[in-house]
C-alpha cells in the first residue's frame, strides 16, 4: 500500500495538466542537493579546457603558418597539438561515462520514491523529463560561464602570442553547446533503467 501522502500527491499527478516535471524535481533536489554538482564540476572544468583549447590551437597554427620562431619541423608541432586534443577527447569521454554512471546510480537509489511517484499516478513521462531536467537545468548556466571563461583565455592568447594581432574565431563557443549536448546524451542513457523500475513487476519490490 502507498501512503497516504504519497497518495495524497497523487491525486494532483491524476488529474490533466497537473502532472508537471519541475515539482517532481524539487522533491528529488530536496532529497541530495549535491548530487548533480559533483558531476557537473567535472564537466565544467573539460568544457573550461575544451574551449580555450579550441581558441589556442587556431592562434597557433595561425603562428605555425607564418613561418615565425620554428626552430623544429612543422609536423614537430602539429603532433603536439593533436596528442593534446587527443588528451582532451580521452577526459571528455570519462567525464561523460561518469555522468552516465552517476544518472543511473541516483535513478536506483531513488527507486522507492520513483516508484511511489508511478504508483501514485505520474506519467513515465513526466518522470523521463525531470530526469533529463536534472542534469539540463542546473547544468546550463555553469556551462554558458565555461565557455565564457574558455573563450576569454582563448582571446587572451591571441592577444599575446608573438605580439598579438591573431584572429580568434567564434567557432570555439560550439565547445560548450557541444559538451552541453552530449551531457544530455549521457543522462538520456538512464532513461531505460527507470523505465524498467516503473515496471508493475518492479514496484512490487520498491
């Protein structure tokens, strides 16, 4: 039996248009407020990286090309280059796999509360979208600073490198959209885990 203030909350998920993702959300906030900030720290801190990388390896290609200060073989450079953006690619994969992980670590601590929320009468869809809202809303502000300060440390770059003048493209704020959108992705890949714990088979052992 679902008590009675879980039923009660039910009543208001029943009824049409009164089911809505943002309440369910602020239940589930109130519950662990930092779960998502231990994640997305980490994701900031690639798309932080990420987009500066973008803006430095323009300017020094843009350098490279012009024939200035090559004391070694061009090639000597652009390996460089590429090893490092290898190096990013490697952590932003890491990064993702752990938001994945840690989506799917809260949707099954949180088994008994999201199959009391079913029970109770919320849509699985409303439940699928407060999922997602859980990494996309705290998520897009940091992520619109990250790419900010990436892009500045970019610009800052250009301005000094072999006394400045070099043109930094605005294509290097794709970074953080980038980064944004594959964090969605990650957290999308727990969605067949709750829907599984939505299951009437599986509320019987909530």
């Amino acid at each position: 039996m679902v008590g009675g203030g879980v039923r009660g909350r039910g009543l208001s998920a029943r009824e049409p248009g009164r089911a809505r993702p943002g309440s369910f959300l602020t239940s589930v906030c109130n519950e662990d407020p930092w779960a998502a900030a231990r994640t997305h720290t980490v994701v900031l801190l690639v798309t932080v990286v990420g987009t500066a990388y973008a803006g430095i390896r323009r300017t020094l290609l843009e350098v490279l090309g012009s024939g200035r200060s090559l004391s070694e073989d061009l090639d000597f450079y652009t390996t460089g280059i590429d090893l490092t953006a290898a190096a990013i690619g490697v952590g932003l994969v890491i990064t993702l796999a752990g938001l994945a992980v840690g989506t799917a670590e809260s949707v099954a601590t949180r088994r008994r509360t999201l199959a009391a929320q079913a029970a109770a009468g919320v849509p699985r869809a409303v439940l699928g979208r407060a999922l997602l809202l859980e990494t996309a809303l705290p998520l897009a502000p940091g992520m619109l600073l990250a790419g900010a300060g990436g892009g500045a440390i970019g610009l800052w770059y250009a301005a000094l490198a072999e006394g400045g003048g070099w043109s930094t493209s605005w294509t290097l704020l794709l970074v953080p959209a980038a980064v944004y959108t594959a964090s969605l992705l990650a957290a999308a890949t727990a969605l067949p885990l709750l829907h599984r714990t939505l299951r009437p088979t599986e509320l019987r052992h909530a």
